[in-house]
C-alpha cells in the first residue's frame, strides 16, 4: 500500500474524523491489465469487489479503458490514510502529502511497487538508469523522497524539473543496488519497464 501511494493508488475515507478508510486502484492502458488484475488479488481478502472497467474519451476522442476497484472501509487503514492524508487549512478537503513516517515504513516491496506504478527506463536501451514520475508531489516533499533513499538504502537520486512538474532519476550507478532491491517483486507484465541492456 506505501508503494502504490507514492503512485496512482488513493484512500477515501467517508468519516471527518478519519476514522475509516477505503483504497482505490484503477490503471489505465492494455499492458497494465495484469497489473491491476495482480492488485486485485493482493488485496483480495480486503475487497468484495470485482475487478471493474470504465471508459474515458481524451480530448481528441480516442477513447481509453480504465480497470478499477476498491476495498472496503477499515480503521485499520486510518493510520495510513490520515499519515498520507491532511485536511487543507479552512477546508473539509483532503489533501495527499508524504508522511513523516515514510522512512520507517517503505521497504524495498514498496519500491517495487512504486516503480510498477510509476517509473519507467530512462532513453529506453540507451542507458541502466530508471525514472520515477512524481508529478503531484512539491519539490519539497521531491528533497524528503531523496534523504530516505539515500538513508534507507544508499542510491543516490537525483531531482529534474519536467515543465512544472518534477521527476527523481536514479542513474546508472545506482543499478545493481536497484535492481537488487526491486527485481524479485517485479510482476511479469512490468518487466518491460526495467532496463536490462542498453544499446
């Protein structure tokens, strides 16, 4: 869950008070089927809910297939979904943030799993280097994901800007230390996204 939070995955929760939470995954695009298909089953004692699909029509009319699902609503989420979770000043909305508690609770399954969500081969066959998208995070919480890296498990990350946005880059020295962290949990419909040679 930590994983897919640094994600796409998010939590509800229908109490003021936090009290309860639900998780939601819903993945888009064919290659990413077995993936949320995978999700579903990982998280199949905490769901009652098939896997779902939804369609969505971009702005050019190319329409999109989307697989979704939610569990049910349990305090014992409440402690991760009120870490990840705080209400914004003079509002009933929440707003998704990273956790003071981040560093002791990812480990290298959570990697995995953020990377089968959001990261990617840097120049694709051209270098050993991996991308994380991390779009929705500000530059400050980007400088936090880059100390707990470095504390927890020694790989030097780098921050690059895309547009407004900005991107962690783990470079080519980081490799070995990477792919021995994450590799074993990777499912087989994501190994296309982790480099293995380069050209």
């Amino acid at each position: 869950m930590i994983g897919l939070l640094l994600g796409d995955g998010n939590m509800q929760t229908f109490s003021k008070t936090g009290k309860t939470w639900r998780f939601r995954i819903i993945q888009g695009g064919e290659n990413h089927f077995e993936y949320v298909t995978h999700l579903r089953y990982v998280f199949n004692d905490w769901t009652a809910m098939n896997l779902a699909e939804n369609h969505e029509k971009n702005k050019s009319g190319k329409v999109y297939k989307k697989w979704y699902f939610y569990t049910l609503s349990f305090e014992q989420f409440s402690e991760i979904g009120n870490a990840f979770y705080v209400l914004e000043p003079n509002r009933e909305k929440r707003k998704k943030v990273l956790p003071i508690q981040l560093k002791d609770w990812i480990t290298d399954l959570s990697l995995a799993y953020w990377f089968m969500d959001d990261g990617a081969n840097k120049w694709k066959n051209k270098v050993l280097a991996f991308r994380f998208c991390t779009d929705s995070f500000s530059e400050l919480e980007i400088d936090f994901l880059i100390n707990i890296l470095k504390e927890k498990f020694d790989l030097n990350v780098t921050k690059n800007r895309s547009k407004n946005k900005w991107r962690l880059y783990v470079g080519t020295e980081n490799y070995d230390k990477l792919k021995k962290l994450i590799y074993p949990h990777i499912i087989p419909s994501m190994l296309h996204k982790f480099p293995i040679n380069k050209l």
